[in-house]
C-alpha cells in the first residue's frame, strides 16, 4: 500500500524548499518579505441523472508573494514556479502603489496542535467512491422514484506553507471528504429541489444523515401550501442560518469595518446586541474540523475568539494590516487566496445550540414559516443588518404541524432585530460546509412576502 503519510512529508519538504527559493530572492529586494504556498489534489467522482457520469482528478499550486518596500506593501502571485524572477517583479512594480505597510511579519512562534489531516483519506478508492454514491442514489430512489439525483463525491489532499524573512515559519497539510447530492422532483412546471451534504478530514463512510435530512426534506414539500404577505415567526434550519443571520453579524465584526468607522458595532464591545441566548465564537483550534488550521494564512496563531457571549459583543476580527492601523493586535483572522492579500475574516464559527427540539418549536406554533434554503439572499444594508431573501425552499406551519411546500415567498428583515426578538434556539446543531455549526433559530416577527 501506498504510504500517503511519507507522501506528504516528502510534498511539504518540496515545497518549503520551493518558498524558501522565493523567500531567500524576495528578501534582497525590500525591507521585509512573505511567502504563502498552497499545492493541492483533488479526486471529484460525478453523478448525473441517478448514474455515475464522470471521474476527474485535479491538481494544483501556487504562490503568493508580499514584500515591503520603502515602507509599501507589493503583492505578487503565481502558479507559474518555475519563474520566480516574474513573482518578485510583480510585487516589487505594485509595492509603488501599495498601501503603506502599518505591519511586521510575525516571527517564530509556538502553534497549536490541530490535527486536520488523515492518511486514510487517500486510501479510499475509486470504487468505494463510486459505491458511496451509488448508495445515496438508492436510498433517495427507494424513498421515491420520481427524484433525479446529481452530486457527488470527493476527497482532497493539500499542504500549505508560509515563511517570512522574521523567521515565522508554518507548514501542515489537510485532508477532505465530501459528498452532496441534490434531489430533484419536476411535475409539469413545478420544480422541488433539495439538498444536503456532509464534509469532514476523515473518511466518509456512513451518509446516512445526509440520507435523512432530504428525505425530510421530500416529505416536508410533498404538498404546497399557501403563505399570506404578513409578519409571522420563521424557523431557519442551520444551512439558512448564515446569510440571514451570521452574515451581517461578520461584517459589523470585521476589524476593517471598524476601523473604517462602518459597523453599527464600532462603539460596542462588551455591551448587549442581541438576545443574550445568542453566542458565537470563532475557533480555528477545533481538531478534525476541515476549516481548522494551526494559524491564520499570516502566521499568527489559531485561538478561540467569542466574538458574541450571552448576546454581548466580545472581540473584533482583525488581520495584521487592520490591526496595525487600529494600533491592536491580530487576532489570528487574516484570510487569503492564492491571488489576494489577506482580510479578516472568521476561521470555524460555532453558534451555541439552545434547549429546545425542532419538533417542540414547530408544535408550539399556529402558525409559521421555515425556510430551509435560500435563493439569492443577501442584503440591501449588510452593515445595517437588513436581509431580503427569496425562499428556495421553505415550508408552512399550521396547528404545529408542517403542512406543505411554500412556492413564490420571500422574507425580509433586520438581522439584529430579529435576534432580539428570539423564540428558541434549538438544541439540534450540525456542521454546514466544514466550518460553521449552527441549529434551528425560531424567530418572533419576521416579514413574509407572497407572490401568487
């Protein structure tokens, strides 16, 4: 058998040897430089239309290179490594340009143990893969014959590295499993879609929550029912918890947006916003969580961050160059890509669950509205907290019970009044898309508009 774990040793030896060419030429040409390297793979397995379609496998790096000259931030990155000459000049033309750098390059430091890599990742076959799928498929086809399944499987593998000239130094690789399938049922004009998936460092070997989860779904939207324009309690399933809620939150907690005096929060640390049943941390030290990492993409490393306890506001996110200028300290939340400079941003979001059963919330309710996915949502005023979002799937309440699909709704609102207006919190968390947990929030009042 292959050995994966000799594999990647030998994959992050190269490419620290890779950064440190490009460190080692960088640092001759500034006062100060950085360089951030990701190579990756990725084996996607396809299904279309209840069948397997397609197998691919994609790999890929990369580097990004920030140096400070005469006082200036450059950025320059590239996939092209085997010219590095072009990398440094591309930072040194935009370090002209750049904003003036209010930041140095941490040294050496201390990480956190954060275990998000598993050899045995690799050691799932193309066949297992297939026959993952294969079962999702059945299972949604015995529930149902009239469903057209499509998703997929996949498993990935990627090392990142990050050296600067003050000495700092990161290096660690992770693993990926996903899968995710979509259930369509199409009745003349009328189209249900419902969807859900699992992400994880480990294997995946048992999908029977995602299983479950949309066969829910399908039984849920099995008849429509009609919604009238008026304001009424929503119940947000996790997956449709982070546009509505967390999304304006993030931005007001942004040390960016504080520092450019933007977020209503500005003036608010340590003091009540929202319900004080609402809490929610940043926590990128999580072990075995595919968004957890050992530090943030500029070295400084991963701790926990309550940034809302007991509905107060708690810390601020803030990368090294927002930090510098806020005249604070990082907080580990410098975030990046291979060709941007680093924002802040949260790394693993936990909302704390409440005590109270989904079952308990709907059967306390004359009338409602959940929504369990949205389509295009966002918001008119992100800062302000106002949402406006249209319902991909949603379901209506009557006498405690679901008792049908809504079609043509939307709702709209003000993300910080709707969490001062809480009914319930619920007790039924789960991880959506590898680093957010959320449960069921059951809302008071929130705007419900029908069309037809």
């Amino acid at each position: 058998m292959l050995d994966w774990r000799g594999l990647v040793i030998a994959t992050q030896a190269s490419t620290e040897s890779i950064a440190e060419q490009i460190l080692a030429a960088a640092s001759k040409e500034g006062e100060e430089a950085e360089v951030f390297y990701v190579s990756s793979s990725s084996t996607p397995v396809h299904f279309e239309a209840n069948q397997i379609k397609a197998v691919d496998s994609n790999e890929s790096s990369g580097a990004a290179l920030r140096l400070i000259k005469n006082g200036r931030v450059g950025f320059g990155s590239s996939s092209d490594l085997g010219n590095i000459d072009s990398l440094i000049s591309s930072a040194i033309e935009t370090s002209q340009f750049g904003a003036e750098a209010k930041f140095q390059f941490p040294g050496k430091t201390d990480l956190p143990e954060v275990p998000v890599f598993d050899p045995s990742v690799n050691d799932v076959s193309l066949e297992e893969m297939v026959a993952l799928g294969q079962h999702v498929i059945d299972e949604l086809r015995a529930h149902s014959d009239e469903v057209q399944v499509e998703g997929g499987v996949s498993h990935s593998t990627s090392t990142i590295t990050l050296l600067n000239s003050r000495g700092g130094q990161v290096s660690y690789a992770r693993t990926g499993f996903r899968i995710g399938f979509e259930a369509t049922v199409i009745r003349g004009e009328d189209m249900l879609f419902t969807f859900d998936g699992q992400s994880s460092v480990s294997p995946i070997t048992d999908p029977s929550e995602m299983i479950a989860a949309i066969i829910r779904q399908l039984a849920w939207a099995k008849d429509t029912a009609t919604v009238e324009t008026k304001t009424m309690p929503v119940i947000l399933m996790p997956a449709a918890v982070p546009s509505i809620l967390l999304s304006p939150l993030l931005a007001g907690l942004s040390g960016k947006s504080v520092l450019q005096g933007t977020s209503p929060l500005a003036e608010k640390m340590g003091e009540k916003i929202v319900d004080e049943r609402f809490t929610m941390i940043d926590d990128s030290t999580l072990p075995w969580i595919p968004a957890s990492s050992p530090s943030d993409d500029e070295g400084i490393a991963s701790r926990r961050l309550p940034l809302i306890e007991s509905g107060m506001v708690g810390t601020f996110l803030y990368d090294l160059q927002t930090a510098g200028l806020a005249g604070t300290q990082s907080t580990g939340s410098g975030e990046r890509g291979l060709g941007s400079l680093p924002s802040p941003s949260a790394g693993v979001l936990v909302v704390g669950e409440g005590d109270t059963s989904l079952d308990n919330i709907i059967a306390d309710m004359s009338e409602g509205l959940i929504v369990e996915a949205l389509l295009g949502a966002g918001q008119s005023n992100v800062l302000g907290g106002d949402f406006n979002a249209n319902i991909l799937l949603g379901y209506k309440i009557e006498n405690g019970k679901v008792v049908g699909r809504v079609k043509n709704t939307m709702i709209s609102g003000n993300a910080y009044k709707a969490l001062n207006n809480l009914i319930a919190i619920g007790n039924d968390g789960r991880w959506v898309r590898g680093g957010l947990f959320a449960p069921t929030i059951a809302l008071a009042d929130v705007s419900v508009s029908a069309n037809g």
